[in-house]
C-alpha cells in the first residue's frame, strides 16, 4: 500500500490551518487548537517546515507562524518532502546506484514513469487547493500525460 507517514498527513493539517488565516501569525498553540493535534507534534513539524522555509516564524509576545509564500506557490510535493525527503516509489526512482540489481531490472524504467507521474501530480496540487472543499459524491477525474499517450 502506498502511503505518506501520519507526520507528514498532519503537516498538510497544519499547512492548511496556517493557510486559512493567510494574514495571522497563529501560535504553535494556537494552531495546536485548531487541528487537535498534540502541542508537540506541531512543535515537531512546524520546526521541519520551517527548516525547509515553507513557513516563517516570528518571535516575541506577538509571535508565532505564518506561510513562507501564497498557498497558491506551495506545492503538496513541497511539505512531503520536507517531512518525507524526495519522492520515490522505490529507492532507484530516486537516484541511480542504490540498488545491486539495477542493470538487470527489467521493471527499472516502469517504475521511473510511475514515479515521475505521482512527483508531477503532487508538484500540480497546491495547498490553496487542499483549502478547496471537495465536491462529495463526485468523481474527480485525473488526467495524466506521459510521453505521447494520454491516459484517464
């Protein structure tokens, strides 16, 4: 099963929140609150955010956080791999030589696409799209092009 870690489903949590008061600076508390997430937590993912300057933190009475640019220029690819590290399905996704079998692989390739077809997917989702509710009941179709097939 492919899946993010529940840190970084919570760092979207707390992107979105931060997002949603584009001209706040909430505190670590404040957004703690608001996500009912455990104060530590937040503390946790605000600091790897942070180190990857997605969001900006102010100090003093009055501080706390606020995003680094628009939501609409941070894309989910971003916080991901800010909690997670490159995106890579599988480990010779990411880079050549971290795998003994490589020159045999017959799948190698495959997977590279696949890969790159979930990056370009992630890097297309900003967070001022995940502030957007989401139609229920409603299929939402994903179109993706890869070389010259378009697939749905």
């Amino acid at each position: 099963m492919l899946r993010v870690s529940r840190l970084t489903d919570y760092a979207t949590v707390v992107m979105t929140c931060i997002a949603a008061h584009p001209v706040d600076v909430l505190s670590t508390a404040q957004i703690a609150e608001e996500t009912h997430l455990e104060l530590p937590t937040v503390s946790k993912l605000l600091k790897a955010l942070g180190h990857a300057e997605l969001v900006e933190s102010f100090r003093g009475v009055n501080g706390g956080y606020r995003l680094a640019r628009p939501a609409s220029a941070i894309s989910l690819a971003e916080i991901v791999e800010a909690l997670e590290g490159p995106i890579g399905m599988t480990e010779c996704s990411v880079a050549e030589g971290q795998c003994d079998r490589e020159s045999q692989c017959g799948v190698r390739g495959s997977w590279q696409r696949i890969n790159s077809v979930l990056d370009q997917t992630l890097r297309g989702i900003t967070l001022a799209d995940m502030l957007k509710p989401v139609p229920s009941k409603r299929k939402i179709a994903v179109i993706v092009k890869t070389g010259e097939a378009i697939t749905e």
